[in-house]
C-alpha cells in the first residue's frame, strides 16, 4: 500500500493570508494539489496546521484524512513526524508532496511508484535538472528516521545523508513551483 503525505499545515508568513485556500482557477491551491496526488495513492492524508479549519474546508467532499498538527509553528520537520504517525502499519511506502505544489505533472508521481516497485530502494527523488524536490517516495524502512527531523528542512536531511539508498529520476524540466507570495500564484 502506498500512501499520499500532503502537508498543508505552514503559517504563510511570505503570502500574507493562508495561501492554500487561495485560487488557481476555481480551485482552492490545497485541493488542486490534492486532486493530483490522490489517484496515485491508495491513502491520501492531509497534514493541516495554521488556519486548520479553512484548509479543511476546501479538501471538504475529498476521499482523504485530514491530520492536525498542533506544532505546525516548529517548522515543516513537525508535519512530516505528524504525518508519518499517522499512517497505517499497511503501508509500504509513502509519497510526501507539498500543499502549495499544484502545479505538480501528475505523471511525476507515477513515476516515483514505478521506479519504487521495479528497483525497491527506500528512497525514490526527483532532480529537476540537478535539483532534488518533492514530491519524494520513501519507503517504510525510512518512516522512522522522520521522528527525528527538526525545525523547517522538511526531509532533505534523509535523502542526501547516503545516496546509495536514493534512485533519482532525472528530468530536465524546472523543479515545480511553490507559491510562497501572491506574485508567484499570478504567474501560475
């Protein structure tokens, strides 16, 4: 079973409101990331933290768990432990992809499963041109290093710390966009 780690729970400090409930198009950013992700997981959990109840709201009707993170604040090492407590013990393997991502190319995740089934190494990253970014599969003998990231460097940490468990799938596009300001969602 392969599971989906969205996390939604950051304070949006650079957008100035909460960001993951904005609009791309009709859709809440939240929900647009999420609608992507969902197909290709058999769990979709959704980690919320700052202004939980409105990042709830736009996931409302989804087939999808909704996770709080009281430590939101501490930095995104807080979501991914919250997160990764949360799953089942069924689950082998565990997508971690990024709220504020709806732009991902769906086709990113399929890729990550693929090369999971077929090579078996714990960890599965894409580098966009040379630069490692979510959305990153780790499988279930990683879950346990989560519990002890600290502060706002996501998992990083796990993927670079030894290369030889970490399959790339080098694509030669820009790394996806986060929209951290309002001007990054216009340009979307």
């Amino acid at each position: 079973m392969i599971a989906g780690l969205l996390l939604a729970a950051g304070g949006a400090r650079r957008f100035g409101s909460q960001k993951l409930v904005a609009t791309l198009g009709d859709t809440p950013i939240v929900r647009r990331s999420a609608l992507l992700l969902a197909p290709h997981v058999d769990d979709l959990v959704v980690v919320v933290g700052y202004d939980a109840d409105r990042v709830r709201l736009a996931l409302d009707g989804l087939t999808a768990r909704i996770v709080e993170n009281p430590g939101w604040a501490e930095g995104q090492a807080s979501s991914l432990r919250t997160g990764f407590a949360a799953l089942s013990g069924e689950v082998d393997a565990a997508i971690v992809a990024l709220g504020d991502q709806p732009s991902i190319d769906p086709s990113i995740y399929a890729m990550l499963t693929a090369r999971w089934r077929s090579a078996g190494t714990p960890i599965i990253a894409p580098r966009y041109r040379g630069t490692i970014s979510p959305p990153i599969l780790f499988a279930r003998s990683i879950f346990e290093e989560m519990d002890a990231l600290q502060g706002d460097l996501g998992a990083r940490r796990i993927v670079e710390r030894d290369s030889a468990r970490v399959a790339f799938i080098d694509l030669d596009v820009a790394p996806p966009t986060d929209i951290d300001t309002p001007a990054d969602l216009d340009a979307l």
